[in-house]
C-alpha cells in the first residue's frame, strides 16, 4: 500500500488522488503508516493445521452476526402465551413467550430457520474447532515459552464457550432445554451451604421460576460475548506479537518466519477462508436440522423425554453425572448428594488438567528458553501420551454421557455401559498413556532408522554371491534435516547424594520428585538418541552397499 | 290385604316366598351385573373359539399352557383379553423367537384371520380388554396438540420427544414408533406390553389414546414435515454433535488442508 502512493507521486506531479488524500489525513492522525509497514507485511507459516484457529474465529464472527438477527425477534420473557402459529402439533398449548417467539423464529420470520440452523450449528462448530486447535497447540508444544498466556486465554475462550453454549441453546424454554435447566439447576443445589441460596437467586424462588431466561439472556448476548470478543482480540494481538509458529524445517530456526506475507497474501487467503467456513456451515444449517424445538415442546416440569443430553461441549460433565454412582450422606438434618457434588468438581478439574500442563512442564523439565520452532509430537512422548490420555478420559465421558443411545443402537445393556465407563475413566486414560509413548518410541527407532540407513524402496538386489540385500536410498538433507533438527534436552541431576566429605546431602523433596518426572520426560525411557553426525558419516561413507 | 293376611300361614306360602326372593335377586343379577363376552353364544363365536383353541395347542400351549394358564415359561393369559394378544401377535412379538432381555418385534405369523381366533380363544378365558374397533384408534379423530401434551407426559420419558424409543435397564428398551399401525399403539396403551405401563379406560379415555396417536402421525410419519432438513434421527443432541464433527469439523479441515496447498511460490522449487 505505501510503496503504490510513494511511486504514484513521484511518478505524477499534479492534484494528489483522493485515497492518498485520505489516507496521509488518517496517517497524521493515528500513524497508519507505520503500523501498516510493521504489520501488513508480517510473514505466516502455511501448513492446514495453523488455519484450525481462523475456523473459530470465523465461526466467532458467523455466531456473531446470526445472534444479532435472532435478537430481533427474541423474546426473553418467561410470560405465558397461547400458541396460535403455523405448526398445528402445538396449537392452542401453553408456552412461555420466549419458546413461542423462537417458533415465531422457526416458522413465520424470513429465513429466521436457517439463521437459527446456521447459529447453532457455528456454536457446535465454534467449540469443536477451539479443542482441535487446542490440541495441535498441545501436540506440538506451542504452548511453550513465549505463548503460555496465551495458551490460557485461549483456554478460557473454550470455557467460557462451554457456558456461552449453555446459555444459549437454554433460551428457547424448549423442553430439552429445559431438561439442562433442571439439571443445572440440581447440581448448583448439591453444593454444600450455598446451593439453596444461589438456586433461589438464580431463578428467583422456586424452580423454574420467571427469571432464568432474561439472566440466561443478558449473559448469552452481552457478558460472556463481551469476555469473549475481549479475550479473542488479545489472543490474536498476542500471536501477532509472538510471531507465529513453524515446524522444523530447512532454512527455519528460532530466530525467523518462513511464509507468506500477511499483505496481500494472507489477507486473501483468509478473507477467502472465511466465505469457505460460512458456506461449510450454511450447507450443513441447509441441509440438516438442529435442535428442532417444535417437536419437543414447550418446557413444564413435570415433562421429560429420554435422550435428554446437553450439546456435545457439556456431554462430558453429563458423562460424569450418568456413571457416578448416587451416593449421598445425610447427616445432622442436612443431605450432601455425593453423587452430583463429585461430578460437579470434577467437571472443572478435567478441563483444568490441561489447562496447567504447560507451567506443569516446564516446571519439570526446567525449560526457560524462548521456543518458536514446533516439536513433533513423537519427539515428546511424554507430552504427547499426557494429550492422548486427557482425549481418551474426555471421549470415555462423552460416551458415558450419550450411554441411553449407546444402548439402543449397538444392542447394549445400559449398565455394561455404565460400568465400563467407570473402570474406564481411570483404565483407559493410563492406557492410552503407555501405549501412545511406545508408539511414539517406536516412531523414535524409525526415524534414526531412516537417517542412518535411508529410506525402503522395495526394490530387492541379489548379490553376486547369492545374498539377498533391499536397496536403501538416502534421505536427502531437507528430510534430513527435518528429522535430525529437535534438540534432546537431559533430565535434571540433583547432583550426587553425599559431599566430598562423604556426608549426606540435604536434598529437598520437591526437588527429587522433580528430577523424577524430569527422568520420566528426558530419561533414557522417553528419548531414543538421534544419530549423531559421527554415527552417520561411519555408516554413509563405510562399505556402502545401502 | 285381608286375602294375603289370612293365607300367610299356607303351607306353600313359605314355597311361593322363596320362589319371590329367588326371581327378584335372580333377575337383579341378570340385569346388574357384567355379561362377559364368553356368555354371548353364537354359533360363529363358538367356531372362533374352538379354532382359535386349536391354534394355540400347536402355536402357544408349549409355554403358556395347555389352557392358558402359564407355565415357568410364560405368563397366564386368563384376563389378558383379545386386545393383548391383537398387539402380541399382530405385531410379531408373540410367538416368541428367543428369550433375551424382551420380546423383539418380527414379521407376523399369523394371519389377521387367525390372530382373531387366537384372541376370540384367550377372551373366552376371562374378560380383559377388547380388541378396539377402526373409530377409537382413527388418527382423524384426534386433536394432535393435545396429544403432544399427553405424550410428553406420559410416554417420552421412555419414547423420546417424537417417539424414536430410548432404552431402558439391563438391555431392555422402549421400541421406536414409527411405523407401527395405530391400532397396535392403541392396544399397547391399553394393555401395557412387557416393560410398559398400561393404560386403561379408566386413566386414560379412548379420546385422549386418539389424540396421541394423532400426534405422533403428525410428527412421526414417512410424510411427516421436517422443515429444518434432515432430522438426523431426531435424538437429540448427541447425533447433532457426531454430526457437527464429521462433517462440520471434518469438512473444515478438508477445506484448510486445500488452502494451505495452494500458495504462492516464491520460485519454483
């Protein structure tokens, strides 16, 4: 943009064009020169799975303008109102206003079906595409030193929204949806002392009450929005200021960015990836439907349905309540209902297990230094066995949260199901655990295997003598270079256990706790030695029959 | 009066007494208490039963008896009445295939002929509830608003919202609706199959059976209208989200993976 101007007016005395105009007016004002300078050219890695962010950040922007729409035809009031629409199974019933306006929506506003289709199914979207993101952050380490915050607020977008979600899919006082109220509703009264206090504060008296849909409104659309276009803006300010990521490659080090510019290249490729998320989104909203409220009717509360659960994002909380056994202790006139109040505190300890990961991994491997270079997940075995764990305890709860439909489709007894969710929320993660971290070894082996000896061809030599060799082909020094480029940091020593005296050493505790984990991370079980060069110039240049 | 005074020490008069008291109590009972079907004699009725005994001594005896009193392996059907076995048999759950958590649905057996003669036997055995006639279960007859109201109270718990089934303890599960003759969800309200609760006259009215048999023709039909696209099984949630990452997230990567191939080149490489 600056250098098209700066060529425009040495090339051409006379009246200046009026974009210049405006944009030296502009320019005097805020500095847009110079921010555009240092910021229109900034490089971007290309690699699909750096794109998973901009898919929430478009699904963002998609709930956005298609939850501005729905308000203008919301109705957030719990009043009681006949039915008199175009769908005959409910006419004549009692409803709350907010559940006839949101059939109002469905049925008589133009195009109100598809953008309330196109709304939620961004919101499936929205969350589903923040833990897949996630994860490529964790699996890769670019959660390390300079992004840790980041990593957090990030985190926190997911949080909140779980709760954005909640509120949202709430508002229409559908039966389903009134079904979660309830629930919530349970859980908060399991807490101990305060839950009575806050129920009744929440729904202002007895349950349902007439206040949760207008609280439930003013969080959905102006508080937790609020938190998150604040927290989204920082996390973006944060990656342009970190610089973004890369994998190991040749020619990319710690100090530089290989990729494309941001202007022109990135903002068309972005720009353009966004019309490509909303016309996934849009055909899916087109094609299939989504919380279709008029067949489940109005909420009352005498009413329930079977395959009553939350949105994917809170199935796992639904897990942990559907396989918890019901315990409770009544003591002293009072009853603390066990088997709500575990699962409501495990709830946020299981999204706070990853949450802490990155503070938890330094800490043990005493890692400080700035890391912009991304590790191949079978590099860290341990991290990377740590991730697949905490996927494989979040998809054992889901599953324990859908069991009912586990049941009837796969021919199940419900109870199998339930069980094995319970030996399997702590079998299956350790599991995963140690498996993940063999194959990942195992990846280890192959990749010294392929340095040292290159690649298989399949193609099959007999030697003059009657032996039978597999021709190997050598990588060449990209691929090389891929595989050889991580560093192999050693565990922390606590040093020796006695003094030059032969008195024993006072060591701390924590401190050989650490130096344990950090033998578990970088010890001789978790690292399979890279070739060195020695190792690979004796074999290259040896008797060369590879 | 002065006629009755004077013979009342007859010696028939005690005779005629009796023959009074016996006529009237005899006669209150013919016109009070309840005629079971099995009284009506006519020829056609009897020829049901006699062949419908026939068909149960091969089909049906193994299990429940010879008179169909039950056995260790299957339930006394004296009282069950014809609607019972109708539902039962028309619907193919009886004869029984296998023995398992419940009773599955098959093609039927029997013919709607024989089913007849079958449950014209089984009445014969005890009243029960009747076989409902074409108006009582007619879906034109019902209000489908009301009948949303009543199936929300009394039948999704099990059925789910639009009566697509849900399971229940140990294997066992509440059968999807869709599909099934409006006749045979008449008689499973009344007679409460296996796992169900039955719903007789008494606590649920003929009307009220219509009504939600005309919801769930209004919502659970092949023609039924799904204005939001396809319904994905209308279960809820949990199909929405597999939904939503296969074809939602999965699309999108697809889609990131094609862009992020397609850049810019500095130089050829």
């Amino acid at each position: 943009m600056s250098t098209s101007t700066e060529t425009s007016t040495t090339t051409r005395r006379g009246p200046k064009h009026p974009g210049q105009r405006v944009a030296e007016w502009t320019d005097s004002r805020v500095g847009l020169y110079k921010l555009g300078k240092s910021n229109l050219r900034k490089i971007f890695p290309d690699h699909w799975s750096f794109m998973l962010g901009e898919v929430c950040l478009y699904s963002f922007t998609i709930l956005i303008l298609t939850g501005v729409y729905l308000t203008l035809f919301f109705h957030p009031s719990m009043n009681e109102v006949v039915y008199n629409g175009p769908y005959a199974p409910l006419q004549g019933v009692r409803m709350s206003d907010a559940y006839a306006s949101t059939m109002h929506i469905s049925f008589e506003v133009r195009g109100g079906l598809l953008i309330r289709q196109i709304h939620h199914w961004s919101a499936l979207i929205f969350i589903a595409g923040m833990i897949v993101h996630m994860m490529r952050v964790f699996f890769t380490g670019a959660f390390r030193k300079p992004r840790e915050l980041n990593w957090l607020f990030g985190w926190t977008l997911l949080f909140i929204g779980m709760f954005e979600g909640f509120t949202g899919y709430s508002l229409p006082d559908d039966l389903l949806s009134g079904t979660g109220v309830r629930f919530t509703e349970g859980a908060i009264l399991s807490t101990p002392i305060i839950g009575t206090y806050l129920s009744m504060f929440l729904f202002g008296g007895e349950f349902p009450g007439h206040n949760f849909v207008p609280i439930f409104y003013s969080a959905h659309i102006l508080l937790l929005p609020g938190i998150m276009a604040a927290l989204l803006v920082t996390h973006l300010i944060l990656v342009f200021y970190h610089k973004h990521t890369q994998f190991p490659g040749a020619g990319k080090t710690e100090k530089n960015v290989v990729g494309m510019p941001f202007f022109p290249i990135y903002t068309a490729k972005a720009g353009g990836f966004f019309f490509l998320v909303f016309g996934v989104i849009a055909a899916i909203a087109a094609i299939a439907t989504i919380n279709p409220i008029w067949t489940m009717g109005p909420y009352r509360p005498d009413q329930v349905s079977t395959g009553a659960q939350p949105d994917w994002y809170m199935g796992f909380s639904e897990g942990l309540i559907r396989v918890m056994p019901g315990w409770e202790i009544n003591a002293w006139g009072h009853t603390l209902v066990l088997g709500v109040f575990i699962p409501l505190m495990i709830f946020p300890l299981v999204l706070a297990a990853i949450a802490v990961y990155p503070f938890i991994e330094s800490w043990v491997t005493g890692d400080k230094g700035e890391h912009h270079l991304l590790d191949r997940p079978r590099n860290r075995p341990v991290r990377t066995g740590f991730g697949v764990a905490w996927l494989t305890l979040y998809f054992t709860l889901l599953i324990g949260g859908g069991n009912d439909l586990w049941a009837t489709h796969f021919h199940l007894s419900i109870e199998t199901i339930t069980w094995s969710v319970r030996v399997g929320f702590f079998v299956l993660p350790t599991l995963a655990y140690f498996a993940t971290k063999r194959i990942c070894l195992g990846l280890q082996r192959r990749d010294r295997d392929k340095v040292l000896h290159g690649r298989e061809t399949g193609i099959i030599k007999r030697l003059p003598h009657g032996e039978f060799i597999e021709v190997h082909e050598p990588l060449d020094q990209e691929q090389l270079h891929v595989l050889t480029a991580h560093p192999q940091p050693q565990p922390l020593e606590i040093g020796p256990e006695v003094d030059e005296n032969g008195v024993e050493r006072k060591v701390n505790p924590v401190t050989k706790v650490r130096a344990r984990l950090s033998r578990n991370f970088y010890g001789e079980h978790s690292q399979i030695p890279k070739p060195t060069v020695e190792e690979y110039d004796e074999i290259t240049s040896g008797h060369g029959h590879h | 009066m002065k006629k009755l005074s004077a013979r009342r020490r007859h010696p028939l008069a005690a005779l005629v007494v009796l023959l009074f008291a016996l006529a009237a109590t005899g006669g209150l009972y013919a016109a009070l208490a309840p005629a079971p079907k099995a009284q009506a004699d006519d020829s056609s009725q009897s020829i049901q039963i006699t062949e419908g005994k026939k068909l149960f001594s091969v089909g049906c005896a193994s299990c429940h008896g010879a008179h169909g009193q039950g056995s260790s392996d299957g339930p006394s059907l004296v009282g069950v009445g014809s609607a019972a076995v109708d539902f039962q048999v028309g619907t193919g759950r009886m004869p029984a295939q296998q023995p398992g958590p419940q009773i599955q649905k098959k093609p039927g057996q029997y013919t709607q002929a024989e089913i007849d003669q079958l449950a014209a036997f089984i009445a014969s055995l005890g009243p029960g509830p009747v076989t409902p006639n074409a108006d009582q279960y007619d879906p034109a007859g019902g209000d489908s608003a009301k009948g949303g109201e009543l199936f929300r109270t009394n039948c999704s718990q099990c059925h789910n919202f639009v009566g697509k089934g849900g399971a229940l303890t140990d294997g066992k599960y509440a059968p999807t609706l869709k599909g099934v003759d409006p006749k045979h969800i008449y008689e499973a309200m009344q007679t409460g199959p296996q796992n169900m609760p039955s719903f007789p006259d008494t606590t649920m009215p003929s009307q009220a059976k219509a009504d939600i048999i005309a919801y769930l023709q209004a919502v659970d039909t092949a023609d039924s209208k799904n204005p939001g696209g396809f319904t994905l099984g209308s279960l809820g949630p949990v199909p929405e989200g597999l939904f939503a990452y296969i074809f939602g997230i999965g699309a999108l990567i697809a889609v990131a993976t094609w862009v992020a191939a397609r850049t810019t080149k500095a130089k050829k490489s």
